[in-house]
C-alpha cells in the first residue's frame, strides 16, 4: 500500500523545500524586527535569503463551449527560495530553486526534469565603470510591458532563458544586448519539443528620472528550430526565423491622463513560409485623486491575422514569449495573434488594503480565414472559409487584489466569456466560466 499518492522522491522534495521556506519566513520575520532599529544606510548583506510560497485554486467550466460537463478543478503549488551572493561589490551569484506542481486537474499534467526545478541561476559582473553590467546563466527576461517578452508569472512554473545579458546604461537610457534559450517546461507528453527556441536582440529605454514619461525601441531575432512544413504541406522541412522591429511610448503620471501606444513589425520566414506581420497596441485612461482612486482606460489590441491561409505567405502576429495573462482576458483565450480587442477597465480602491478591477472585451479576428489562438499558438476555432465572421465573444473580467501586508497577498477573480457567432460556429454555444483564489507569502 503506498503512504503517498506521489512517488516517494517528490514528496520528500516538497517536504525539504516547504521546511527550508518556513524557516526563512521566520527567519525573515526576526530580521524585519531587529532591522526596524537599523539607520537607512545600513550596509548590504553579503548574503540574502528568501522564499515565495504561492498556492492557487482554480476551475473551468465549459472550456469546450459544448455542453457536455466538462468542469476542471485543481490546486496549483509553487514554491521558490533564493540566495544572492555579493561575492565583490563589483560580481554577485544568485541562484533560485523551485517546485511547481498541479493537484487534480485532468487537463494540465507538469512533469519535472531536474532543469525546470532550477529556476535561476546567473552572476552579475560591473565591468569597468557602473555603465556597463553583465548577467550570464539562467534567468528571467522581461521588457516593456511584457506583451512580447515576460516572466510569465502567472504560469505555475514561469518562464526563463539560458541567456547571457549586456546592459549599457548612460545619463537617462539603459540599452539591454542579449542572446537567450528558452527553458523547455516539460508537461505530459515527450520530454522536449523538437527544435530549441532562441531569441536575440537589443532593448533600449530612455526614462529621465524627474519625467513620468518613457521611450523605448527594440530589434528582436527569434530562431525557432522546430521545422516544418509551411501552409502549402509540400515544401521542404524548414526551421522559423522572424525579425521584430517596434516602438513603444508612455506617458503615466499617478493621477491625471496616462496613455501609451506601441507598434512593431515582423518580417522573415516562418518555416518555408515568407513572414510578414505587425501589430499596434493603444491606450488612453485617467487616475483621479482620492481616497478611492477611481481609474478608467481604455485599450486597444491589433495583431495581424493571415486571411490567405493557403497561399505560403505568412501574416499572423508572432507574439514571441509574452506574459499574457493581464491583458487579453484572464481566461487566457486569447493572445496578440489575428484579433482585434477592444477592452474597457474600470478600477477603485475599496479600502488602502483592497482593489476591485472590472474588464470588459469585445474580440473580432482580424483576418476571418484565419485561425483563433491563444498566446501558446494553440488554435481554438478555424473557418478558413471565412463564413462564420469576425465576431469571436465577449468577455468579462471581475478581480479583487487585496495586499494584506508585504509579506502576504491574496488575489482572486471570476471571468465569464460569452462566444460570438464565429466561437460558436467553430467551438461551440456555451459559455465559459473561470475562476481562482490565489495566496502569495514572499519573505
């Protein structure tokens, strides 16, 4: 008779890693006392601890759109601890473990190798002078909003490169140099993806300190080594290569009119397949002052969709590696490919601890032969006859936050998504319904 109903390894893992978390929030909570007496220029630690333990339940319902019951509920665990070195004042280690896992859902199935329980692991160098850094190892990438390039928090394992990065930092422009390879997550199914995902390129920022205002430009180069076909099925095997040229500008000062716009293009070969694509993004919101802090804005979404689905010619957006869970819907339906997304958000704060948020989405295709996706690439409706429309659905997005303290958060929302005549032609009729209840401690 087993004791576990998980193997042995696992648990023992688990167990280790809840206990060395428990013991440096304590510890954490001993520091944060003895350091409230510390003056402010208190020197830095050459050693630091910490740890992040988030627990989120969740469930969907109709993910189908049938109306066969098809309800998934499940528990997802993550666990990381970190430790940051300050070997020199000039090189730092740092280095992050974690443990993902997902209780009883039937539809997301994670299985771990030992790479994806190493999370991060880098140094940082300061050549020379403070204008030039040097990151080198596993770790996180993010840039912008990260609508193209994120950590991908929201996922229960997250996102990180084997990457090597070159920041040059000068008066009020910061400009990142890198070469990364995304860190395969291995769900049920093959131990990896047949082709290793490689990205590349420069991120520049320009952000005066006494300015609410920002200005960024980026080139990015994905080399995807995964070959295929192409849309005519005929031609020669082909790996993916696709240059992304943007512009993004913003302007966010904490109360008053804020907006922002964001454009880029996209040019290459998408298997044998030549690539061209572009997509704009747009908004514009006001922050009253007060106690409630209202906030109204609206945004705007367009990736291009390919409405020659047959012709070997490749149009639809690539939207990279983005952290997409906060901007399309939280039903995670949609991502920055062949959509139009009109989007209406309207926050308050109902106490200094609690805000509410309240979205509203309206998504049309913007090419009508072409496919509906998510942001992993997963297509969920296709008419390449383009007689269902544009109309995809209506989603509702309802989302209370509720920072207790900094050392705890809770987070939990309800979405309803109501399908267009093209969802329910291609999917099916039914509403989808999902819903989490999230608790964060970081120490």
């Amino acid at each position: 008779m087993k004791l576990f109903p998980f193997p042995a390894g696992a648990f023992l893992l688990r167990f280790t890693l809840c206990a060395a978390a428990l013991l440096l929030s304590a510890a954490a909570s001993v520091n944060a006392q003895s350091t409230t007496q510390q003056p402010a220029e208190a020197p830095q630690k050459k050693i630091e601890l910490s740890a992040e333990l988030r627990w989120r339940f969740e469930f969907r319902d109709n993910a189908d759109f049938k109306p066969a019951d098809d309800f998934d509920a499940s528990t997802g665990q993550r666990i990381r601890l970190s430790l940051l070195a300050r070997v020199h004042p000039k090189f730092s280690l740092f280095v992050q473990v974690q443990d993902s896992e997902v209780f009883d859902s039937a539809t997301d199935k994670i299985i771990h190798d030992l790479a994806t329980n190493l999370h991060q692991a880098y140094f940082d160098w300061e050549i020379g002078g403070s204008q030039w850094q040097f990151r080198g190892g596993r770790q996180e990438l993010s840039y912008g909003e990260q609508r193209l390039i994120g950590v991908f928090g929201w996922d229960n394992v997250g996102r990180s490169f084997d990457a090597g990065r070159l920041r040059w930092q000068h008066r009020t422009w910061s400009t990142d140099f890198f070469w990364g390879r995304v860190l395969d997550v291995r769900r049920a199914g093959p131990r990896s993806r047949a082709g290793d995902q490689d990205l590349s390129g420069f991120y520049a920022t320009s952000a005066p300190s006494n300015s609410t205002r920002r200005t960024e430009f980026y080139g990015l180069f994905l080399h995807d080594g995964l070959r295929s076909r192409g849309e005519l099925t005929t031609g020669a095997l082909d790996t993916t290569r696709i240059y992304t040229a943007g512009v993004r500008y913003v302007s966010q000062p904490k109360t008053g009119w804020r907006f922002s716009v964001e454009h880029a293009w996209q040019f290459g070969e998408r298997g044998p397949d030549s690539h061209l694509a572009a997509m704009f993004i747009s908004t514009l919101g006001h922050v009253w002052p007060g106690r409630w802090e209202p906030r109204l804005q609206f945004e705007y979404d367009f990736g291009s969709g390919d409405d020659k689905p047959t012709d070997g010619k490749s149009r639809e957006f690539h939207n990279l590696f983005p952290t997409n869970h906060i901007y399309y819907g939280y039903a995670d339906l949609f991502g920055l490919r062949n959509i139009h997304d009109f989007r209406l958000t309207a926050a308050t704060a109902l106490h200094p601890k609690a805000t509410f948020e309240f979205d509203y989405h309206h998504f049309l295709l913007a090419a009508p032969r072409g496919p509906w996706k998510n942001a992993a690439g997963r297509v969920l409706g296709f008419d390449p006859t383009g007689q269902s429309g544009r109309d995809v659905g209506t989603e509702l997005d309802f989302t209370l936050r509720l920072p207790v303290q900094k050392h705890a958060q809770f987070l939990g929302g309800y979405s309803l998504f109501f399908p267009g005549r093209f969802a329910e032609r291609t999917r099916g009729p039914e509403n989808h319904k999902f819903a989490y209840l999230q608790t964060l401690f970081r120490f």
